[in-house]
C-alpha cells in the first residue's frame, strides 16, 4: 500500500467525489446556533460533507470524552496521544447542545480511551441519559469503541438500549494490522456478534474503501458482518485526512459501490449505505425504520 505513496497523493479527485456546498435557511441557522453557543459536533470538526443534508434532516453527530485518543488509526485524522481529565460535565452540555439546535436523531460517538479501567463506558451511559432526560423525544445512536472486548463495559451500554449500537469495522481483515493499529478485526466481530446477542434490535458497522483492499475481502468483510447479525452497513470512500496519513490507493466508482449496496441487501441487511461519500451516520435517521 505505500510503495506508490508519491503518486497517490497527487491522485486527483474524480468527479463523483465533488460536494455541493450546504445551502438552505435551516443549515445556516443550525451553524449560527452551533457557532454562537460553541457547540462541538463532528460534522462541523471533521468538515463532514453530508453537514448540510443531515442537518436539514435533524441529524448530528457529537463526539464524547475529550479529542485526544489513546489509539493511533493510520485514517483517522483525531489526536493521538495522552488524554485529558474525563470532563464530568459533558454529557449534561452534550444534552444543551442536543436540545438548543433541536436534534431529532443524535449519534454519540468517542475516541478509545483504553487508559479509563471502564474504558469511557460510564460516560457514556450518563451521557446518555442525560441527553434523554433533556429531549426525551430525540433518539440515539451510539457509535461506540470496542472497549477492549470487556462485557463489563460493553454491558453498560445494553443496559441504556440505544435505538442504534454501533461499532466500524473499518476495513477488510488483511489491511486492519496497518489501518487500525492497536484494534483486532476479530475483537470487533466479537463485540458486534456480543452487542446483538443481548438482545439490541439493531446493530451496525461502517468500513471504508479504496486503502487497497479486493473486491473478494470487502464481500468476505460483509459476510464477517451478516454471520456476527449486524443489521445495518455503511460503505464509504477513504479520504486522505492529512499527508501523515494513510495516502489513498483507489478512488472506487459509484456503479462499484452500488453493486455492494445490492450484494448487501441480498445478503439481509436491514439498511445498506453504500457510496463515495457515505460516512457512518449518513443518514442515520432512516435506519431506525
């Protein structure tokens, strides 16, 4: 994968990848609430390119236990390094957020915070119910870590029931050592078949294409997912966060992605996303259905 880095970072966008600008009343005064009241969203952080789209439609995402992660994923464009103090207020100011820009569906998601014995998890739940408690009309998706495979922790999360649990495999088993570091493919199918054999209604993963991975490995990658029950998948193009990063092999071609989203359907997914720009909560409203 790295020995035509030179030429892949100066591999030109193509044409499916260009993203309209959000426009619309309701975009811009959810970003004058967001800059006004100093929100922080990962939509807006991680320069998301469905903002606008999710937004109109009452979606956002926010992140939870600091910006700074214990793991160092050669993708993810997030700070490596020694995390700050736990900020116990958080999830009472996620819930202010939540509620001052009117959110109909959020998803929750973290860094690893693999120095915490409860890995965040405990966070997590009071954020969760602090959110509940301010809009109990909004519901949640829980983007969550792998917590290292501990029930214990994984079992905090059950117990609250979000209507979504979700956990990204990322990419294909080959290419994970590389990707994703300090994680394990099979931990993650492990916390996926586990989150499902509680009894959770829906799970869900998301990987991303176009770091070098076969045709072959993405489809034995969904069949990893359908044999762990996860219900929902999302199947999006690699971008390159910054030149220390992970560069781009492929950029995959839309009639690629659209044979995926049928392949998935076939296989018995609830939901498929599958597209250059899908990211994991990409319409993520919908998957409640």
């Amino acid at each position: 994968m790295s020995d035509n880095t030179a030429t892949e970072k100066r591999m030109p966008k193509p044409k499916w990848l260009r993203v309209k600008l959000p426009i619309g009343k309701k975009y811009t005064q959810l970003r004058k609430l967001v800059e006004d009241n100093n929100l922080h969203t990962i939509c807006t952080s991680g320069s998301c390119p469905n903002m606008g789209e999710c937004w109109t439609e009452g979606t956002a995402t926010f992140m939870i236990l600091g910006n700074i992660c214990t793991r160092s994923c050669g993708f993810c464009g997030v700070k490596t390094g020694r995390p700050n103090a736990v900020d116990r207020n958080e999830p009472q100011k996620v819930a202010q957020s939540i509620k001052i820009m009117k959110i109909k569906h959020a998803v929750i998601t973290s860094v690893d915070r693999d120095d915490l014995k409860d890995g965040g998890s405990i966070i997590w739940v009071e954020t969760i119910k602090a959110i509940r408690s301010e809009n109990p009309h909004t519901t949640l998706e829980t983007l969550i870590p792998d917590f290292r495979a501990i029930h214990e922790n994984i079992d905090r999360i059950i117990a609250v029931a979000p209507e979504v649990v979700s956990h990204n495999l990322e990419t294909v088993r080959r290419l994970t050592k590389e990707v994703r570091i300090q994680a394990k493919y099979d931990r993650s199918l492990a916390v996926l078949t586990y989150l499902k054999a509680q009894g959770l209604p829906r799970t869900k993963s998301g990987i991303m294409l176009g770091l070098g991975e076969t045709e072959a490995e993405v489809i034995e990658t969904m069949t990893d997912l359908r044999n762990a029950n996860v219900d929902i998948i999302t199947i999006g193009q690699y971008l390159q966060p910054s030149s220390k990063h992970l560069p781009v092999f492929e950029f995959i071609p839309p009639e690629q992605f659209k044979k995926y989203e049928t392949l998935g359907l076939e296989m018995g997914f609830k939901h498929v996303e599958s597209g250059a720009l899908v990211r994991s909560s990409y319409k993520a409203q919908k998957h409640l259905l």
